[in-house]
C-alpha cells in the first residue's frame, strides 16, 4: 500500500490498497501525489444551485407514481439535470476532452435510448452512448438524481472522449424509469443494476466497470459484495455509515415520528411536498451493513472511492472507512472538492479514467 498526499489539510489524496489484508495503521500522509489535469468543455459548468444528497434542499418535488423530476431540473442530490434524452439512435459530434490521449480532437459518438425491465416488471429507462468499445461503463446516479446529473454526463463525455462506450440510466420510480420514488431502496437499485448488467451481457457486451455517485456508490458497492461478475467498481462519495446522515434532513426525532405515524413527509422549506419517507423504506436503510457488504467483496475486484475534502454531506473520512475493509482498492480524496465536485469536474474524470483504462 503506498499513500502520499500534500502538505495542505486533506489535499488531493491517493492511497492504494493491494488485496493484502487491510491495515489501516500502516497509513501515512508524506509527500505529494496530485492527479493530471483534464480540461475539457465540461469545465464551463455552473455549479449546482442547492445542497447535495442528504441534507434538507430546497429542491423540486418528484413525481411519485412515475419518478420524473420537475422542470425546474435540479435534483436531490444538488445536480443540475441536464435533460435531452434521444428517442432511438441519434450521432453527435463531440469534443474530446484533452487528457492523455493522442485521439482526434472531435469523434463521432452514437446515441441509443434503451429500455431494460427489472425483476419487478419496471421499464428502466438509459442512453446507451457507443464511442467504440465492445464493453461498457455503467453510471448509476444517487438520490433524487437521474442520469442526466452534470457529475453522470461529464464522466460519460471523459469516458467516450477516450473511446470507450458508457450506459447511464435511471433507477426505477427515478428520473423517466418507472415504479414509484422510495427513500431506501438500496437493493432495489442493486437489481436495477444486475437487470441492466445481464442484459447487457445478453447481447454479448461486457462490462468494463459500474461507477455510482453517492447514494449510487453505496449501490455499486453493494452490487460487488453480491455478484461477481465486475471487476471494476467506483465509489464517488458514497456513505459508509447508512444511519449518519438521517436526521440531518428528517430530524432527530425521526424514529419516534416514523413509529407513531409510519411515515414522515419531507417538505421544502416552504413547505411544499417533496415525498413520503415509509418505516418500510427507513428500515431499509437503517439495515445496511455496508462494513460486510465491503469485506463481501471479492479480491479480483479492484474498488476506486473517490471523495472530496470539503464535501458538506458525506464527510471525506468515510472515505477511510471504505478503505479499511476493501482488500483490493485505490482512494482518492481530492482537495476542495464539495459533494457535487462542481468546480472539480475534470480532476474526477481524470481520476475515473486513469483507472478504468489501467491494467
């Protein structure tokens, strides 16, 4: 294991884990690794307008019954969704983002709008972006988000700028799936993911690597404690501890509420309603383990976390946390970088890429 970092507090920060046995002691901050700029027309993004995943925002309401986000396009997790999906097949030409490639500045990259059903009989609904690559990149998106967030999209224009094809979907009762938004559903996600996978795999394309922003970390990394059928997993600001977290946006008192009415309805600040929380759903939370899930992964599955040191929702030491009990994995913690990576947007790419096209 190897683990340097700059002098600053929390600076970009890279530690690597072979598939010895974990041993978090051994860790040491010294000298100076910081990734290779990646500048790229992403870099023009505003930044995102509300607060990130878990916290209270002021965010749209969201469509229960078919999971479509408002037109306000601003999602739970902070994104700025940017909406546009094609209908069937659909070429753009698309600059290529300037990292270290000797490709063309502009190629042709292949839009298809794909519709998966899951074990539930709920039509997932992604975009298949084919940049030349036989296998595929999954993107998973987090809460209240969908596949049109700017984290999901600049990943998705990185990745295909360096030829390799990408699907980005949205999970059921999100974005324009169907089934109905619920506040937990982490493993309902995951069979989102594995349904999306197989299919995949039924039409004999594999798949390269599955990268989830937070709420979606948490389900890659679940997904690859599960099956063993990705090698690559990326964890982008993804939260160890599920019951952190909770009463930040549901108040402390959230358990005595949920046990006397079963629910609790989450609001805006102006108190619009923005969707049901069920005991059901908090349960589902509150019951996962996410330090099993991750010494349930398998040593041939090299894992990537990706986390920013000024993250104000998931705090960057979940980041160690993850590393602690993952044989085989890197940490990147990058210096400034809040939970959306709004004006971190090329550094995160950069990062991503070099480790799915290593090895």
């Amino acid at each position: 294991m190897a683990v340097s970092t700059s002098t600053s507090t929390l600076p970009l920060l890279f530690l690597h884990r072979s598939t010895a046995s974990p041993n978090p002691t051994a860790l040491s901050f010294a000298s100076s690794l910081r990734a290779s700029p990646l500048r790229s027309r992403a870099s023009a993004a505003p930044p995102a307008e509300t607060l990130a995943d878990d916290l209270p925002s002021d965010t749209p309401p969201v469509g229960e019954g078919s999971g479509i986000p408002m037109p306000s396009s601003i999602g739970e997790d902070g994104e700025e969704l940017l909406f546009g999906a094609t209908a069937g097949k659909e070429t753009v030409s698309r600059a290529r983002a300037q990292s270290h490639s000797s490709f063309s500045d502009s190629f042709n990259v292949s839009q298809e709008r794909i519709v998966i059903t899951n074990s539930s009989g709920e039509k997932l609904i992604g975009v298949l972006h084919e940049a030349g690559s036989k296998d595929i990149v999954v993107l998973c998106h987090g809460f209240r988000s969908s596949k049109e967030s700017r984290t999901i999209m600049g990943l998705t224009d990185a990745l295909t700028s360096e030829k390799i094809s990408v699907f980005q979907f949205d999970f059921s009762g999100n974005g324009e799936s169907e089934g109905t938004f619920q506040y937990g559903n982490y493993y309902k996600e995951v069979d989102d993911l594995h349904a999306v996978i197989q299919h995949f795999k039924e039409h004999k394309r594999d798949t390269r690597a599955i990268a989830g922003h937070s709420k979606g970390g948490d389900v890659v990394i679940i997904y690859a404690s599960m099956y063993q059928d990705v090698s690559r997993v990326i964890n982008i600001s993804g939260r160890f501890d599920l019951k952190r977290g909770i009463a930040d946006r549901l108040g402390s008192d959230y358990m005595e509420r949920i046990n006397q009415h079963g629910f609790i309805d989450v609001a805006q600040k102006t108190g619009q309603f923005m969707y049901r929380v069920t005991k059901e759903s908090l349960m589902d939370r509150l019951r996962i383990d996410m330090q099993s899930a991750c010494m349930s992964i398998g040593p041939n599955c090299r894992v990537l976390t990706v986390h920013g040191s000024d993250d104000d929702v998931v705090p960057s030491e979940d980041a160690l946390e993850f590393h602690k009990y993952i044989g085989n994995h890197e940490v990147h913690i990058i210096e400034g970088a809040d939970h959306r990576y709004s004006s971190h947007r090329l550094e995160l790419a950069n990062i991503v890429l070099k480790f799915v096209t290593s090895g």
